[in-house]
C-alpha cells in the first residue's frame, strides 16, 4: 500500500527517544521529512539535544530522507513559534503533526500540588493546544489539508493503578480535544484522530516492567507489552491518505485491554 508520504513533512513532538523516536523512523520510513522536537531546560540542566541529533543521523543512515532536531518547551508559547519558524525555514511548511510530548507525574491524588496538575496539563494539553492553533491557522490561510494525530492512553478511558491521576485526566481531555478539533476543521479536509496505546516497552516502563512484568502481561488479552514499532505503525498510518476518511477516532492499541 502506498501511503503517501514521500516528501510530506511531518512535526513529532518529543521525539528523541521512545515511542517519538519509534514514529519519526516509521514517518521517515516512508519518505516523509520528519522535525524532531526535543526538550530543553538550561535552568534544570536538561537538554536533549544529543539525543534528538541521534535521531536525525538514524533517519538518515536508515531511511535516507530529511530531518531536523528542533528544540521546543510547549510550555512556553514563544518556544513554539521558534520552532515552527525553523521548521518552515529548512523545510517549508507542517503537513503532519504528531502531538506526543507528554509529562508524567506519580504519585497518590493527596501528593499533587495544583502546580504540579497544572504543569502537566501545561504540556500535555495547552502546548499541544498551541501547537495545533499555529499549524492550524496557516493550513486554513493556505488551503492546505493537512492530519493531525494525537497521542492519549489506555488511562484516559481505565484510568490508572500507579497514582497518575493528572496524566490520565490531561489524555482523557486531549480525547476530547480530538473530537472537537476534528469536528471544526473537517470541512476543510483536515483530520484530526489520535491513537490510545497501553503499556509500550519504553525506557519510562523498563523499571516497572524490571519488578514485576507478569503483573502487567496478565491484564493484556494478548498477553504481552507491545512494541514502539506497533504503536508507531498506526500512527503513521493514520497520519496517511489510507486514512483519508477518518478523522475524530480514537484508535486502540492496547493488546485487546479496550475492546469496543
């Protein structure tokens, strides 16, 4: 099947390392020119930029196509139009944006303070609200159709057992971000869905999965923890022609955790 992508450029927000980084390879996989968002904190001493640069060599040496580390807080508005004003300077313009930053947290519901909620919304919700106006906005301007995926959790829908109670919320609000975004902006031959993995093997799962995996395999039907690969493969898919007439969904890949 071809998907038409070669040559499209696509946006993934933290992409320098897990799931990311699994669907900026898939993206470039196939021919499209892929922006790597990565964060940077000077303040906290985080900076990424490394790993970002890594992925860009990877694309190149595997795929053969384009890509750029770009840094981005979708925390701070002005962050994001640095970004996008680097992306559209090497490679003119957004045709597909990812949405898959995300900040954590961990703990009971009493150990959260309102600034810790908020900074989390911060970057799972507003920045990707921001992200998505700006692209938006000049898509509308120009008459470019253009996709947009979003990536949720399993928890927006179950929930969660180990105390992320504002990740789960902020995905279950991007869920409706989905649905609503895709209403408005379907006329315009934009389409907007978003995908709700459940437990991937990533670097944020290795030391839970380390202390007791079979605890988690055992609530999977298809009783194992999926893949990068799996997930990026139908983000990349939905980011695709092949998707064409869909938009507003929510797809599942949770190893049959959610059957409806």
């Amino acid at each position: 099947m071809n998907l038409h992508l070669k040559d499209k450029v696509a946006l993934v927000t933290g992409a320098s390392s897990g799931l990311g980084k699994a669907i900026a390879l898939a993206l470039a996989a196939e021919g499209a020119k892929v922006a790597i968002n990565y964060f940077r904190d000077a303040a906290r001493g985080i900076d990424l930029v490394e790993d970002a640069e890594a992925v860009v060599a990877d694309i190149g040496e595997r795929c053969g196509t384009e890509a750029l580390a770009v840094a981005g807080d979708l925390t701070r508005e002005d962050d994001i139009h640095e970004m996008l004003r680097l992306v559209r300077e090497r490679f003119d313009d957004v045709d597909i944006l990812v949405n898959n930053a995300a900040a954590l947290g961990s703990g009971p519901i009493t150990s959260y303070t309102a600034e810790e909620w908020n900074a989390i919304f911060q970057v799972n919700v507003t920045g990707a609200f921001v992200l998505s106006r700006e692209i938006v906005g000049r898509w509308l301007e120009t008459g470019r159709a253009g996709k947009i995926v979003n990536i949720v959790s399993q928890a927006a829908f179950l929930g969660s057992t180990s105390g992320h109670l504002p990740y789960d919320c902020s995905k279950g609000a991007m869920v409706s971000f989905t649905r609503a975004l895709a209403r408005e902006v379907a006329p315009r031959g934009i389409n907007v869905n978003a995908v709700a993995p459940g437990m991937i093997r990533t670097e944020m799962v290795a030391k839970r999965l380390a202390a007791d995996e079979d605890k988690y395999v055992s609530r999977i039907p298809l009783h194992r923890i999926a893949t990068v690969e799996e997930v990026a493969n139908v983000v990349v898919f939905l980011a695709s022609e092949a998707a064409g007439y869909m938009t507003g969904t929510t797809l599942d890949v949770t190893g049959g955790m959610m059957m409806r």
